[in-house]
C-alpha cells in the first residue's frame, strides 16, 4: 500500500467519523409537551408519553413534578393536571433534570437503566454497562 492509498482511506474514515458526529448524539430524546390551560389549571396532555418514554412509574413521575412545580397535581387518565398555569419549557426543563438524576446512568450515561430496591435503599442499574449506584430521592 503506497502512502498516498493509505492517505486517502484515513481521509476516508475521518469523513465517516465526523459525518457521524453530527447528529444530535442522542438517542433518547423526550417527547414535546402537550399543554393546554384551563383558567388556572394546567393540563399536560401526553403525561403517559413522557412516563412510558422514561419507563418509570406514573405516579413517581406526577409526585416528581408536583413537589418541583410545589403544586398538588392529579392524573386523569392519559394526562396530568397541576392547579396553577405552566409553561411547556417548565415541563421540559423539569423533565430533563429527571432525566439527568433518575434515568441516566452515571457511569456511562446511558438512559437504559432500571429502578431496584434492596432492603431500604433503592439503586439506578444501568441495563448497558452493569454500573449499580444509589439514589438519593424517592422519585424513581
């Protein structure tokens, strides 16, 4: 293989590599909140999206947001429903520290983790390095 063969695939490969790198780099990306007010209630529309996309309990969810929003909410079926009118970027501003401390993996930052209980304290295991840490909280 002359130099210049070899120049011209490592061009090749750095092409690939920095094509890559331009997407958004995330594949977990949350969906866009649905709002709609009733005089001073908010309703999120697609609380179960949210919910089913974490893939953590409802409730914990709701209870998450409530104490964040010091708000009393309640779900009604698909939706949530908090007394006091909120924006869409408060969702999503909230929702993505959620993210950051109940979902993401601290090792490696994947969001494939899952929730255990072991006697009274719960963990964050991740499903894709095998990195077991602690939670502090009760929103998980």
């Amino acid at each position: 293989m002359t130099k210049s063969e070899y120049e011209s695939l490592l061009k090749r490969i750095q092409d690939k590599i920095s094509a890559k790198k331009t997407d958004t780099g995330e594949r977990f990306e949350l969906p866009s909140p649905d709002v709609m007010w009733e005089g001073q209630r908010t309703i999120l529309r697609n609380f179960m999206d949210f919910a089913k996309k974490l893939r953590r309990d409802p409730d914990k969810v709701l209870q998450y947001l409530a104490k964040e929003f010091a708000t009393p909410a309640e779900r009604s079926g698909d939706k949530a429903i908090f007394v006091g009118r909120r924006e869409p970027h408060d969702f999503v501003s909230l929702l993505s520290i959620y993210v950051k401390d109940y979902l993401e993996c601290p090792t490696c930052k994947s969001p494939d983790t899952k929730v255990e209980r072991e006697n009274r304290i719960t963990f964050l295991v991740c499903e894709a390095c095998g990195a077991k840490s602690s939670l502090k909280g009760k929103y998980a």
